[in-house]
C-alpha cells in the first residue's frame, strides 16, 4: 500500500561544490515533502491486506485498515476484511492498527561500495551479508529491494567504523506506508491431498 515511489535523492553528490550539495539538499526535502503528501492510491494495496470496518473506533482517522476500505472501488465486490465479531472483543489497544505515517527507505548504496578502501571491502561485504543474508544483500545493494530504517543505520554505522564517512551513504530514497511488519492475513491455500490410486498387476 504506497503511493508511486518517489525518488528524492539521486547520484553521489559527495564531489559536489558546497553550494550545490546545499541546493540538491533543499531540492530533496522539498520533494520529500511533495511525497509524504500524495494523496492515497488504492491500487497500491495489496491484495492480502486486511481491511477493518470498525465502527467508533478512535484510531480511524489514522488507520490504514479503516483509510483502504474507505478507498475501496465499487467493482471490488468481496474484501479481506477483519471479523466483526472478533472487533467487539477489543477493549483496549488495537494489535491491528496499521499507521498511515509514510517512511522514507532507501534503495540502493553503491556509493557506500565504491567508497571503501580495497583493506576494508571484504569486511564491509561479509558483515552485509551476515547482517542482511547473501540475496538480500545483492538485491538491496543495487536497489532492488528497499532499506529500511533500521537497516539503513545498521549500514551507516557499520561504514564509518571502517572508515567511510561521508554525506550520503544511500543511492536513492522512496517513501512508502509501512507494511513489511504488519499483520496482513494472508490467505493460506492447502494443497488437496488425494488419495494414491494403486494399480493391481494380473499375474
């Protein structure tokens, strides 16, 4: 569930005059706040994504189960939705509730890469791959899968104790709902199992 992905930091500014950097940097906040501010797309919410129909609740206004439903077009005839039943035992806090609050991941850090020295790259690339997995560590690298947060200060951390520090460690930023944590009540689909048909030879 996320709006069309806006990139607001682009290519390594870290050669650039200082003038420019200061340039690039409002250039990027304002674009970030153009993304925080984009208006909810339906067509973004994943199928799977568990929506609430929950009357008074006071978390609505801010909850992206009440905001997707709300959104919902008139030809999606059948929702995953949550049970009402299961909503009238809530008493107090919600497990479900799922901010609308945008984070801003980022996609990318050859830049982090490429400024290492030759001494410290493998350490560099064996920590990754330890902290990230092998495949994660490729895809997230070039971009491919996103960063968040946490794994962005992970990433920044682990290059200035080797040394690298710089203005930006990270190729490229997008903002997004967050929904990687979230319960999203998937649907589970059983194999049938069918009985083995045995053949019987004639003798």
């Amino acid at each position: 569930m996320a709006p069309k992905h806006t990139t607001f930091v682009g290519p390594v500014i870290s050669n650039l005059p200082t003038l420019s950097v200061h340039l690039w940097n409002i250039i990027n906040t304002i674009n970030l706040k153009k993304a925080m501010e984009e208006p909810f797309d339906y067509s973004q919410v994943p199928f799977t994504f568990g929506m609430c129909a929950a009357e008074n609740c006071p978390q609505a206004s801010t909850c992206l189960r009440q905001i997707a439903l709300k959104h919902a077009p008139v030809n999606k005839v059948f929702l995953p939705i949550m049970n009402p039943n299961h909503i009238k035992g809530i008493k107090e806090k919600c497990d479900y509730f799922c901010s609308n609050e945008k984070v801003r991941y980022a996609k990318g850090f050859m830049c982090t890469i490429n400024a290492l020295t030759v001494r410290v790259a493998n350490t560099f690339r064996y920590r990754m791959i330890g902290y990230l997995g092998r495949k994660n560590y490729y895809l997230k690298r070039s971009g491919k899968l996103a960063l968040t947060p946490a794994e962005q200060q992970w990433i920044i951390n682990t290059a200035k104790e080797l040394g690298v520090i710089q203005s930006e460690y990270f190729d490229s930023y997008i903002v997004e709902y967050s929904l990687g944590s979230l319960v999203q009540f998937p649907f589970q689909v059983k194999k049938r199992q069918f009985p083995r048909r045995e053949t019987q030879v004639s003798p």
